[in-house]
C-alpha cells in the first residue's frame, strides 16, 4: 500500500466510530486518540497542516498494534492497520518516528532479528516439506522447539528447516521497516525455493498471515503460488480427526481457558487449538470475553517496542479477562504471546502453559 493509499482508508476512518467499540487500545487506556478514527484524525491533520509532528503524535501512530481488530469490525472493509503501517513507513522515511522506534533502527540494522543473532545453517535438502521455526520461537519461548520436532515426527514427516530462528518480517513491517521486512521476506522465500518444498508448514498464526497475505498483498513480492502454506496445529488437527495420531488424557481437571494469539482475526482458525485441548483436558474450557471474532491483541507485536506501558496493558488485559471467566489454567501456542502472557500471569493467579508442549507430552 502506497502513502497515498494509506491517506485515502484514513480520510474514511478518521470520523467514522463504527468499529470503534472493539477497539483494544482505548479500551485498556481510555484514551480516545488511540482509536482507529482518533489516529487516523492525527495522521489526516498532519496531512492537511493542521498538526505538526511531535513525540507525542508519533507515538500515537506508532503504538497501533497491527492485529486487524478494525478492519475485521468493518462494514467497509477497510484496511485500517495496513494503512497506518504504510503511514509509519512513510514517517521513517522522513527520519521522523518516537524515540523508543529510533533506539530500534539502530539494533534492526545491526542484526537480522529484534530477539537474538545465533546463525542456525539450514541444509537446504530437496524436500516436500519445509518447516520455519522462527526467532520469536528461538528466542522468546525456547521450550516449545523439542516439542514441535516431536510432534512433526509423530506426523511421520521430516521436513527441511529453513531460516530458522529468523523472522518472516511481520514486526519489521508492522514497525513501518519495510526494507528489513522485505529482506527478511526474501530470505524466507530463497531458502523455500531451494528446497523445492511444495507445503510449508509453520507454527504460529502471524507468520501464516504473513506468508499468505503479507507478501503479497503489503510487500509487493510474491509469495510462490504453488507451496501450501500450513499450520502445524491445522495439520494435528486432522491427523487427530482422521485417527492417524491419539492423545492421552490429562488428569489435570482445573477449568482452562485458550488464548487466542494475536494475529487471530487474520487467520481465523479458532477451532483447531480448542479442538486438540478438548482431546487431552478433562476441565471445563472457559471462553474468554474478547474471544474468537473479537479478540484483543497482547503486547506481543509492534507496540511493544513503540509503546511499552500500553503493550503491558494490552497483555494484562487479556490475563484479567482470563481470571475473571474462572479460568485456572491458560494456554496459547505463540511464542511472542506466551512470553508477554508469561511476565504478568501469576499476578493473575493463572498458570501459563505452551499449548505444543502440552500436545508432545500427551501423544498417544
Ligand atoms: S476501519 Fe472501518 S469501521 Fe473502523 S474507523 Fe475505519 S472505516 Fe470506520
């Protein structure tokens, strides 16, 4: 999406109140400039000479969380998030942007991923299958690697691995790092090509959104049409329904509660984690408030590094919606989310568990 483009969704957004009520942001903050229609005010005046650029406008634009909440409350189907990502470009451009993205440019420059710069070499064997493990799971939910390699294996697959413990360039863009995003994009699509797979399966919602849609539809590159993009819960999912793979039992009987990731909106597949958690817990699944169709994002993306104290809000949000259903128990299977979720949890009183750990430990 072009500037241009970008001011022409914000010029319908910036009056409009319509998705206004699902909003995340003022939710948690109260803060009506943080609405969708209250950032695109900010960046249309801007536009118009009404309003200067400042730390404190900046930091507004920047603090919007990239999850898709607007636009999937929209009658218009505007692409509201996208269109502020390409405005936080544009910005970046100028050399304009809050300090907390400017102490970032630097790092992002330096190294090829926002959580660590270990070097995993990929064998780029010919394979049917690839697998991406990516750094947000290297680094920030480690735990969850020995569990999926056991669940890919009890799939009887043997997938290549390529660019590990890098990233497939969602934060860079949803930043306004289109440059970075677009080479880390490219990285990913090089090593594909290489190993000639024809499905690759990934473990997270982001990274399939990104794949399916963000290449293409927010990069402008093209994503190879001919590999299937899947995720590794969608295939447990029917491996579990076509009795290929079984689950044992869990004895633990607390009520539990899933945690929608926060790329949720975008994917869509709210069925297959509640699926495969009803196949091994006995306890009572509760459902959060903001579930499903209107889940809220958790600090997890973007706004964690623009705007810290709102990503903590975000995620303490989630965690006290969680409590106040009677849940005792959550698990979600993003790594980013989990590492949010995990910092704040206990003052919750609520156990945080990784969903692909909860899977590889009761495989039939
Ligand atoms: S995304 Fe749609 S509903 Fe939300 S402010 Fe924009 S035009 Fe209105």
């Amino acid at each position: 999406m072009t500037y241009q483009e970008a001011l022409e969704t914000l010029e319908k957004c910036r009056y409009c109140l319509m998705c206004r009520h699902a909003d995340p942001l003022s939710h948690v903050s109260f803060n009506e400039a943080l609405t969708p229609h209250g950032i695109a005010l900010t960046i249309y005046s801007e536009h118009k000479g009404l309003l200067s650029w400042n730390e404190d406008s900046l930091r507004t634009v920047f603090s919007e969380t990239d999850a898709g909440v607007a636009r999937s409350h929209c009658a218009t189907d505007q692409p509201f998030s996208e269109a502020v990502s390409a405005v936080k470009s544009e910005l970046l451009s100028q050399g304009k942007m809050p300090e907390t993205v400017a102490r970032l440019k630097e790092r992002l420059e330096q190294t090829p991923s926002f959580f660590g710069d270990a070097e995993f070499k990929s064998a780029l064997e010919q394979n049917d299958y690839a697998l991406f493990i990516s750094d947000e799971m290297q680094y920030l939910w480690p735990e969850s690697v020995n569990a999926v390699n056991t669940l890919i294996k009890a799939l009887t697959l043997s997938p290549a691995e390529i660019t590990r413990g890098k990233s497939s360039g969602f934060l860079a863009l949803s930043l306004g790092f289109m440059e970075q995003a677009k080479k880390q994009a490219k990285q990913l699509m090089t090593e594909l090509e290489a190993v000639k797979a024809k499905e690759l399966i990934v473990l997270s919602q982001t990274d399939l959104y990104t794949c399916r849609h963000v290449y293409a539809e927010r990069l402008g590159l093209s994503f190879p049409e001919e590999v299937k993009v899947t995720s590794l819960l969608a295939l447990l999912t029917q491996a579990y329904k076509n009795g290929k793979l079984s689950f044992k039992p869990s004895a633990d009987t607390r009520p539990y509660a899933y945690i929608d990731p926060s790329q949720a909106l975008r994917v869509k597949d709210f069925d297959s984690p509640r699926h495969l958690l009803g196949a091994i817990l006995p306890g009572n699944q509760v459902e959060l408030f903001w579930r499903k169709e209107r889940t809220h994002p958790t600090g997890s993306g973007s706004t964690w590094f623009s705007n810290p104290e709102l990503a903590e809000k975000l995620t303490r949000a989630r965690l006290e919606d969680a409590q106040k259903q009677g849940a005792e128990v959550i698990y979600c299977e993003d790594s980013a989310d989990l590492s949010q979720l995990n910092r704040y949890a206990a003052d919750y009183g609520l156990e945080l568990k990784g969903l692909y750990e909860l899977l590889a430990d009761h495989l039939g």
